[in-house]
C-alpha cells in the first residue's frame, strides 16, 4: 500500500506543485463560472454592437450593479442611435436612478425632436419626477380636470354680483415642460390656479346671466392670466366642460342678516322692557316712601290737637265742628266711589 506521507516526506518539492495545481484549477474555475455567467450578455452586447467587455462585467458584478439592466439598456440606447456610455449607466444605477425608464424617455425625446441631455434626464429622474411620463406628456397633452374629483369636489363653486351661486367644471391641456421640469410646481398647482381664477372671473361678473350666455369668456379671462407660470407644464387650453346654477347666496345672506336684525330689536326692547320694569318697581317704593311720610305726619296731628287744647287755642266745639266736617267728607267720598260687583248703591 502506498504510503503518501512517505512520499511527501522523500519530494517536499512536489508540495510546492500541488498547491500551485490547486490554486490553477480553482482560478480556472472561477474563470469557466465568470464565462458561463456572462457569456450570453457579451454575445448579445457583442452581437448588437454595444461596447461591453468582459472586464466591464465583472466589474460590475464586484460593485453589485445589475449586469442585465445595464446591459439591456446600452443595447436598446445603441440601436435607438443614442451613445451613452457604459460608465454613465452604472453611475446611474448606483445612485439609484432608474436606468431603463430614463434610456426609453430619451428615445422618445429623440423621435419627437425634443432636446433633452442624459444629464438633464439623469437629474429629473434623480428628483423623483417620471422622465419617461413626462417626455409622453410633452409629446401627447394631458387633460386635467379641474377640481380633481380624486379629492371630493366635484365643481368650482362661486358666486356672481347678483348673488346667485354657479357651479363650474374646467378641463385643462397641458403639456410638460422639460426645461421648468426640475423645480418646476405640479399638477395641483395648476388645479389651484385655474380654479382661483374661475372664482375670480365669476365674482366679478355683473350678473350670473351674462356667464351663462358666455361661459367661454372664463376660459378667456383664465388663460391670459399666464397661469402656468413656475410650473413644469404648458397650459394649451382651458375649457369649461359645465356651468350650473346653484343657490341664490345673496337672497341668504339678506335672510341671515334680517333674522340677525330682528334678534337685535328683541333684545333692545327687552332691554327698554326691563328698564319699564325697573323705574315702575322704583317708582311704587318711592309711592309707599311718600305713604309713609303721609303717614308719620298725619300721625303728628293729634298731638298737635292736644297741646292746642292745653295751650287754649283750640275750643271743643271746633273740636266737633272739625269732627262732623270729617264725617261729612267720608260720606261724600264713600256716595262717589262705584260699587263693586255684585253690589248696588241704594
């Protein structure tokens, strides 16, 4: 039996060669891997003209971008005319760009004669805007609706100077802007701008008539405002799709403010009530007040009769003289007073 420690032992020159051997067969096989790995995409780049090498796609392995996409994107780039270089893709790719949707939207910008650079695409790409939608956009206007019925409201409501409500619709084309694309406001702002000035337009309209004969003047007034100032969009039209009638807010308003006028009179003459009210109570303490005078005094006159007695000024017979006057005025004042119910005056 062969003893190989034996061997070893007797050629520690051959340790040298298996580990060389070793070492030969593992790179041979990482090469036959790397090959079999990418061998379909260097023949296809190689088959579609695209300068891709091998080197290039180990590279790109070792980076952990994705071969394919890169790929894929520089063939479609070469055979759409376009050079862009492999090097500005993977740069791309890496900061986390999205490689094909700004290769297809700068074949779409060379079709339609739309000057836009990889650069500029790269950046509007970066900036979290849909290159490729944009470039459609530019090529084929979009219709917005104005309110967007996404957020609830169906209609721009506003009110004329007669008071009566109208209910608007708009639909506007627009059309993107690449070079206001980075920076530039969004749809929204458009929807807003447009709906301020059908507002704007319809308040300042004499009479809701005259907007119903004419709802084109709208559109009219809205578009030379230069609406799409700021914006990554081109407004080409603003179309009134619907005009209605809504309610008479001037008639509600006077009737809000009649009521709230009426409510106001309630509380004034229930304040001057009150006050009646007050200088009454007043003036009936003021009556049992003098009452009580009346009374303190009448209740001097009977010493004053006494000390007229002692002092002689005064004689009994005034004293009953004075007496039968008395009477006499109680029964002439009892003949004068009406008789009560169930009563009658003999």
């Amino acid at each position: 039996m062969l003893d190989f420690t034996s061997v070893l032992a007797a050629n520690p020159g051959s340790i040298l060669l298996i580990a060389v051997a070793v070492v030969i067969g593992v790179i041979l096989l990482v090469c036959v891997l790397m090959v079999l790995k990418f061998l379909g995409l260097w023949i296809q780049a190689k088959a579609a003209r695209a300068d891709v090498t091998f080197m290039a796609l180990i590279g790109m392995w070792l980076r952990k971008v994705n071969t394919r996409t890169i790929v894929i994107s520089k063939i479609t780039a070469i055979q759409a005319g376009l050079e862009i270089s492999t090097r500005d893709l993977e740069s791309h790719f890496l900061a986390g760009g999205r490689v094909p949707n700004v290769v297809r939207a700068l074949i779409a910008a060379n079709r339609a004669n739309i000057e836009l650079t990889f650069q500029t695409a790269t950046a509007i790409d970066l900036a979290g805007r849909d290159i490729l939608e944009a470039v459609q956009t530019s090529v084929n206007p979009k219709v917005i609706d104005c309110p967007d019925p996404k957020h609830g409201r169906q209609t721009v409501d506003a009110v004329a100077q007669d008071g009566i409500q109208l209910r608007a619709k708009a639909r506007v084309t627009v059309r993107a802007n690449i070079e206001r694309l980075i920076g530039g406001a969004t749809e929204e702002t458009i929807i807003a701008r447009v709906g301020e000035g059908i507002v704007t337009t319809i308040g300042s309209a004499v009479n809701h008539k005259s907007v119903l004969e004419n709802p084109d003047n709208i559109s009219k007034s809205v578009l030379s405002k230069g609406l799409d100032a700021g914006t990554a969009f081109e407004i080409l039209s603003i179309d009134i799709a619907d005009v209605d009638v809504g309610e008479n807010i001037g008639a509600q308003l006077q009737k809000a403010q009649a009521y709230a006028d009426q409510e106001r009179a309630k509380a004034e003459a229930e304040k001057r009530r009150s006050m009646a009210i007050a200088r009454q109570q007043e003036m009936k303490a003021l009556v049992h007040e003098n009452r009580a005078k009346v009374v303190l005094a009448e209740a001097e006159i009977p010493k004053a009769m006494a000390e007229a007695f002692r002092s002689g000024n005064l004689g009994i017979m005034d004293y009953y003289k004075m007496k039968n006057i008395m009477a006499d005025t109680s029964m002439r004042d009892s003949i004068a007073q009406p008789p009560k119910e169930g009563e009658t005056k003999e």
